[in-house]
C-alpha cells in the first residue's frame, strides 16, 4: 500500500467499492483501506496498533486476533486483484481482444465489426511488434475464423485460421528469441 500515489488509491478505493471486486456485502475491506491510508500516505503505519484497528472494524466487541488477521487478509487479497486488473488493462489489445469474444455472435455483428476496426487501427499504429500483441492478433484471426464457421453459407477456404497459425509460430519465435536475448544478457 505505501507505493500507491494518490490516484491508485482513489482507484482502488472505487474498486474495493463496485461489483469486480470480490469482496463480499460483509467485507470490512473499504473500511480497513480507508482506515489506513492516512496511515500509509504520510508513512506513519508503525504507529498503529492493532487493537486502533479492531475498535474501527469491530466497535464494542471482544478483540480477536485470527479474526483481524482475516479482514486483513482479504483486503491483500483484493489488492492483488486490482493490481492485477490495473496491469493487465495496460496492454492496449487485452480489453478489445476480450471483448471482441465475449461479443462473437451473429446478432452483435455491428458491434464485433466495430471492435474489429478498433483492433485494426491499434494494428496500424504499432511501430514495433512485441510478441504479446502477436498473441493477441493471433486470437483474433482465431475469433475472426470462429465467426466465419457461424456463417451457414461460409467458404471451403480458412484465411483467417492460417494466419493464426502463422501469428502463433511468429509468436512463439519471437518470444523464444527475446528469452534467449534476455538469457544472454543482450539489450533492446
């Protein structure tokens, strides 16, 4: 907690508090982490003790000890979570890739279309190719050719699956060539 800024703490508070967290109606996490931040934000969590702690998540109740521990433990939990979500939403293709699948169906065509145009602007404006947005294109020609299957008048010839298969072999040659790079001790 003490390396978040001020904005990843706004964030995670607003996470702590909406549905993609996992944490249940009973959870004591957003009041723990609103708790602590004044703590952690001026560096002064030395300072408390845990029965400050108990008295703010459990007023008038006999302390216990496994019982805190837990409320602290399900606020790490749900940190690793949202940081997990934070970094995972900075790659600029896993958002639209996700959603390009989630929306595969003959009835969201205009709206698989223009994800589709998303993901092709994304592809023109790249300058290098890392290999994991050759993964991810390489799921979308593999969702592009799904959607062709669902075409009861679909053609005899699959593009899409073999440029899927070609982007999975770039993939996986590049990222074998950046671990044998990494390995060496080789720069960018």
């Amino acid at each position: 907690l003490a390396t978040l800024d001020n904005q990843q703490w706004e964030s995670l508070e607003a996470f702590l508090g909406s549905s993609l967290s996992s944490s249940n109606n009973n959870s004591k996490s957003p009041i723990l982490l609103q708790f602590l931040a004044p703590y952690f934000q001026t560096g002064k969590v030395e300072t408390l003790g845990k029965q400050e702690v108990w008295e703010v998540l459990y007023p008038n109740t006999p302390f216990r000890d496994l019982k805190l521990r837990r409320a602290f433990s399900d606020l790490t939990q749900q940190i690793m979570e949202f940081l997990g979500i934070t970094h995972a939403l900075d790659h600029p293709y896993l958002l639209p890739v996700h959603t390009l699948a989630a929306i595969n169906t003959p009835a969201l065509e205009k709206h698989f279309n223009g994800i589709l145009r998303q993901i092709d602007d994304l592809q023109q404006a790249e300058e290098v190719l890392d290999p994991t947005s050759l993964f991810f294109r390489q799921q979308v020609e593999q969702i592009r050719h799904q959607r062709r299957e669902m075409n009861p008048r679909r053609s005899k010839t699959f593009p899409e699956l073999e440029a899927a298969d070609y982007l999975l072999d770039v993939y996986y040659l590049t990222q074998k060539l950046k671990n044998l790079c990494d390995a060496l001790g080789y720069q960018k």
